[in-house]
C-alpha cells in the first residue's frame, strides 16, 4: 500500500468523523438535523470499511466507537478528583427565603445589595461525572458515595449527544478537564420505548429507574439501545479555566460542543426574581420534555461561591427547591400493624395500587396512631397519596370518605405476632410489644444483622428469615450461626449450591470486624461512627462487654444517652446470654487494626478485583490502608500491585499488560506477617 493511499484513508477518516460529530450534535443537542438518515447511514458505512481496511487509523473517540462492546464482567471504582457532594433541600418557599438569608448572612460585608443567582431546572436523572484528556473522553463515572463511584465510560460513551472528543471554539482546549451534569431520557422517548417493548413484557416504571438501569448494563450494546441524553451544568474547577460566573460555566460548555439544558436555565438579579422562575417552572412541569422534581439555585458569582464554601457534604452556595410532592388517589384498603426491631408497632396503609410520579404505590407509611386519628383514614376512604420528595409514599387526606363508613381505627393492645399486652411509655407516642422473644422481632433483628452495612450476610433476605424463624430454626441470634449446609438445603426452594453459598456467607460473618459486630447488635443511638468508635478503645468483644458508663464517657462522640444505651445493653442478661451463646458458636469478631504512623505498604498504590475467600472487598482494601497503602480503584502504571481472587475480570488483564505484579491472598499475608517483599 502506497504512503499516498494511506494518507488519503486517513484524510477521508478525518473528513468523515468530523463530519459525523457535527450531523450528531445538530440532531442530538441542537434538534436540527441536517441529513437525511439514508445519507448519515451512507457516511457512517463508509467510515466503517475505511477504519475496518486501516487498523492504525483506529480511535477511541470515532463515532463508530460508540455502539456498544464486549459486555463487562462489572463495574471497577473510580474516585472523583473532587467529590461530588450532594445538595442541600428546601421544600417551601420559607425554607428558600431562610436558606438565602443565611447566604447573606455567612457573606456579611461581602454580600452585594443584590446577589444574582442562576436557576436551573432540577433533571429527574443519574448524576455523571466526564472526565476530557487532551479533549478525549477518558472516563465517566457514577456519583456513588460522593468519593467513589462507578466507571461506566462504555455506557456513557453510546450517548449520541455526547461528544467524544471537546470541540475547540479557539481559546483552546485544557489538558484536563472534568465536568458533570445528569444522564436522563426524555418523556417521549421513555414512552415510546415502552410502546415497543414486545407484548408480555411490563414497561418500565418512570423515566429516571429506567435511565439508571441503563447507564448501569454490564453489556454497553443494551446502552447503546436505549435512548439515553446528558445535560452538563458544572465544570469543579471552573475558575482555573478563566470563567467568573455560573452563567458563564454553561456558555464554555456549550463552546465546547457539551449539551447543557440552558434552554430553561435562567440568571436571576435577585431572590424575588428566583422564586417567580420556581413558580413558572413549577406550573409547566408537566409540558417539560424531561421530568424534573424541583431547581437548583446557585450563587452565580464563582468567587461568593469561594467565599461561601462548604459544609460538612453540601455547598453553601447552592441549594435545591423541589416541587411539592406528586399525588394520585386510590382506594385504602385496610390499615394493619408492623412489628419492629424495638417491638415498636405502626400503623401502615394497604393501597389499591396506583401510579404516583412513575411509580406503583400499594403500601404506604402512617407513622402512628396519632397520624391516622388527625387524618380520620378508614378502609374503603378514597385517599390522596404522596411520594414525600418524590420518594416515600404516604398517604397525606381523604379525598372522599367510604359508603358506608367504616368503623374507625385503633391500635391492637396486643401484639399482632406473639399476643403479648402492648406497652407505652410516658414520654413516647408509640406503642411496643415488650417480648423480647416475639417472632417480628426477631425477624427484624435478623434483617438489621444481615444488612450488607452490618455484617453482610448474602443471601439473608425477607422470604429466608421468614421460613427460619417460622420453623422454629431460628429462634434467637446465636441460632443463626448454628445452622449447616445440610439445615439450609431442607428449606423450601433451597438447592444445594444456594445453601453452601448461605451457609458460607454466615460463616465468614463470624469473624466481621468488630465495629460491624457492635452496629449489628442495634443498640440505640449506635451507628456505625460510634461503633468504630467504640471498638477503637475496646478492641476485642471480651474488652466490649467489660465497658462501663465512665469508660464509655471518655470516649470522643460518646455523650450521656449513648453512654446510657450502651450500659444499659452490656448489663441487660438477655444480652450477656447472648454474647455469650455468640462466642459458643464461633463468633470472633476481627479487632480493629491499630493505627500506625507507616506501615509496610507505606507509599504504595494497590488495587483490590475479584472475590477473595473469607474477605469481602471493602474489608481487603481497609486492610491493606492500615498496612499504609493507597487503595485505587483502577489499574495504571502508578499501581504498585495488584491483590488478585477469583473472577478477576479486566484489572488483571489491564495490569498483566502494563506489568504491574499481581498477587493473591496469601502471598500478602505473608508478606504483611514479615516475609519477603513477593516482587522488586
């Protein structure tokens, strides 16, 4: 092949991808094609023999490159370079107003007569964070913790409205740049979806479950199938990029070829010009071609931005307003009473199920007696029902009481699992069952045990717990930890593989570090800061059971009712019983590790893939942090080593072929308990 030949392929190419990047951004973001489909097919047709004849013309950012590839095994970490920090909420207009005057406030002498602000329409989405290399899309990830959060570059990638690579408009494009906005699907394009599903299959429930399941596919060819658009509305460092103004953030966005919803974004002179911009968005919500829940104000000045700063997890200087919340009316069917963890009983609605805001309600919280009593709810009212910020349903009046009227409702005064008299304290609204033995609640104790926060017990779920403590299998904690393989595989649709897998779950949960132990227990006022807390000064469960109230005390973020509770629980006999009876079967909880100023792995990068045999993934790289290490969530040539199990997936493969060492469990053990350094 002539030098000639190639470089007119690669011109072609050249020719071609631009060519297509331009039809994509004026169908995708613009809504103005300017081909023919029959013509864009022809170019992309070509583009693809031409790519497919010259392998070294190939690019990551072509836009053949965006249908989708071999799917993935699942999704590696990706920590965001600045953390993606959540929003504080207002619900009404008295709680915007406070929220403003504390802006002025924090401000002081620096506040202007007249803060402007830039209003932006609250997209009902999944939020992303895009990461340009040189101008090339490089990675995407998901919000997650606000730290780390999920690489889903191939599904993000199949976005046809999103650029691969930055447009420059001529003042240059940077070395790095990250920006952020939400992954949503429009109404029309939700609904349609929907009418072309085949027949038998349910639709999908709302626009936004129906964008998250998307951009979470392991396979990146079901991305590219579904309908999926961006909206960009912040760049973190924007200042460094010369921009002085949130308005200004969305106009170098849009230079840079990035879709933004600036069409229903407004800059607003003051908070009175804010809240007549919520009301106009919040009376045409429903001709919006996406959903949105409410709007986001921003302080538009990025230096008051500075001034404002941060609270713990939020900005001061930016707040969301969300709309009131959707309702829709259906029948109540009945009200019955839940048992729980604390022998608590509370009332809850049966619903004839509806739709509200996408999603089909048929159960909804009511609090308490007191609730239902103010409300007059009785079975056969038809009732409105809420989604409080568009999430918990609740049923808020009567919209039209039942004919004839049922009787009104009480409370049991026994307990509707075990028949024990209930009791009310003086000072609570609610009321208890005071068995510590009632099945509900032992019930509810095993699924606070199981909960993957506590000690992660897979396969522990509802319908299991159910079968165990019905049978009479499982009739206290300690007794979850006596079962085997062979109990388990008695159960009802239970086979032998699911209860080794069960079997061995509850096993490793045995030795779970202690913090975990201390936060299963469900000891009030103890969450999982104060669980490590506690375990950091009682590094063992013999030392646990030995605090009292004045070592408690000495404790930082251990106050008098935390102090109480936890006395109160240690001296408990039911509770020493049980520790003990925990011991019995085997239960050693792994102490926390001590804290140390270096470590082996002081100044090594290390990541944790695939499934290791009795650790489960968060415990692996918590251990290897003590041991001094920074924990990365993707390979690349800063990686020291990587610690490899089973099913390892693309991070092996990816270091295997930048030659960064992988090694397995014990060979780490080993060497962290004093051996030889296993590579050089």
């Amino acid at each position: 092949m002539t030098e000639g030949h190639i470089h007119s392929a690669r011109d072609r190419v050249l020719d071609l991808r631009r060519k297509i990047e331009d039809h994509d951004h004026s169908y995708y973001v613009l809504d103005r094609p300017t081909v023919s489909d029959a013509e864009y097919d022809g170019l992309m047709r070509e583009l693809r023999t031409l790519e497919a004849a010259h392998p070294e013309l190939a690019d990551p950012s072509s836009p053949t490159m965006r249908v989708g590839g071999k799917p993935s095994s699942g999704f590696s970490k990706a920590v965001h370079r600045v953390p993606m920090l959540s929003l504080e909420n207002a619900m009404d207009r008295d709680e915007f107003r406070a929220w403003h005057e504390r802006v002025r406030r924090v401000l002081g002498t620096e506040a202007p007569e007249s803060i402007a602000f830039h209003v932006e329409p609250k997209l009902d989405g999944i939020s992303m964070s895009l990461l340009y290399e040189n101008g090339v899309l490089v990675r995407a990830a998901t919000r997650g913790d606000g730290e780390t959060g999920e690489d889903v570059t191939a599904n993000i990638r199949t976005i046809r409205s999103l650029p691969l690579r930055l447009h420059d408009d001529g003042s240059g494009i940077p070395p790095l740049l990250e920006v952020r906005g939400e992954v949503y699907v429009t109404k029309a394009d939700f609904e349609a979806f929907n009418a072309r599903l085949p027949e038998g299959e349910p639709p999908y429930a709302n626009p936004r479950n129906f964008a998250g399941g998307s951009v979470r596919q392991l396979d990146s060819a079901v991305s590219a199938a579904r309908p999926l658009r961006i909206a960009l509305y912040a760049i973190p460092d924007g200042r460094a990029l010369g921009v002085a103004t949130q308005t200004d953030v969305l106009a170098r966005l849009a230079a840079f070829g990035l879709p933004t919803a600036s069409a229903w974004n407004r800059t607003c002179s003051d908070a009175s010009a804010c809240e007549a911009r919520w009301d106009a968005l919040d009376a045409g919500r429903d001709a919006m071609p996406f959903e949105i829940d409410g709007v986001v104000i921003k302080v538009d000045d990025l230096g008051l931005q500075e001034k404002l700063g941060f609270k713990s997890r939020e900005p001061r200087w930016a707040i969301a307003w969300k709309f009131a919340a959707r309702e829709a009316v259906t029948t109540l069917r009945d009200i019955i009473v839940n048992v729980g963890r604390t022998g608590v009983i509370t009332p809850a609605a049966v619903l004839e199920p509806v739709n509200v805001g996408g999603v089909t309600v048929s159960n909804a919280t009511l609090h308490n007696a007191e609730q239902v009593a103010r409300l007059d709810l009785r079975p056969g009212d038809r009732v409105a029902v809420a989604r409080a910020g568009d999430v918990i349903p609740q049923v808020v009046r009567v919209v039209e009481p039942g004919v004839p009227r049922s009787a009104p409702f009480t409370m049991p005064v026994v307990c509707p699992s075990c028949g024990t008299p209930v009791v009310r304290a003086e000072e609570e609204v609610a009321i208890r069952c005071p068995n510590r033995k009632c099945p509900e609640q032992l019930k509810a104790h095993l699924r606070h045990l199981a909960w993957k926060d506590n000690l992660d017990v897979d396969g522990l779920g509802d319908k299991l717990i159910a079968q165990l403590v019905d049978r009479g299998l499982v009739a206290t904690i300690p007794d979850l930890f006596r079962l085997d393989e062979t109990t388990l595989a008695e159960l009802d649709r239970m086979g032998a593989k699911s209860a080794a897998r069960i079997a061995g779950s509850i096993a490793a949960a045995k030795t779970r570090p202690l913090p975990r132990w201390i936060s299963a227990f469900g000891i009030r006022h103890v969450g999982a800061v104060v669980a490590a807390t506690i375990a950091d000064h009682a590094p063992s469960l013999d030392a646990f059971r030995g605090l009292s109230r004045e070592a408690l005390l000495g404790m930082p973020d251990v106050g008098e009712i935390v102090a109480d509770a936890v006395a109160g629980w240690l001296a408990d006999p039911e509770h020493v019983a049980m520790l003990d009876a925990l011991v019995a079967a085997g239960v050693a909880p792994e102490p926390p590790k001590r804290k140390t100023e270096g470590g082996p792995l002081k100044g090594m990068t290390a990541v944790v893939t695939g499934t290791l045999e009795g650790l489960d993934r968060r415990d692996a790289e918590q251990w290897l942090k003590d041991a001094g290490a920074k924990v990365a969530g993707s390979v690349s040539k800063a990686t020291t080593f990587v610690l490899a199990g089973e099913k390892a997936g693309s991070k092996l493969d990816k270091a295997r072929t930048l030659g960064v060492p992988v090694l397995d469990l014990e060979t780490v053990r080993a060497w962290l308990s004093g051996g030889p350094k296993p590579f050089e």
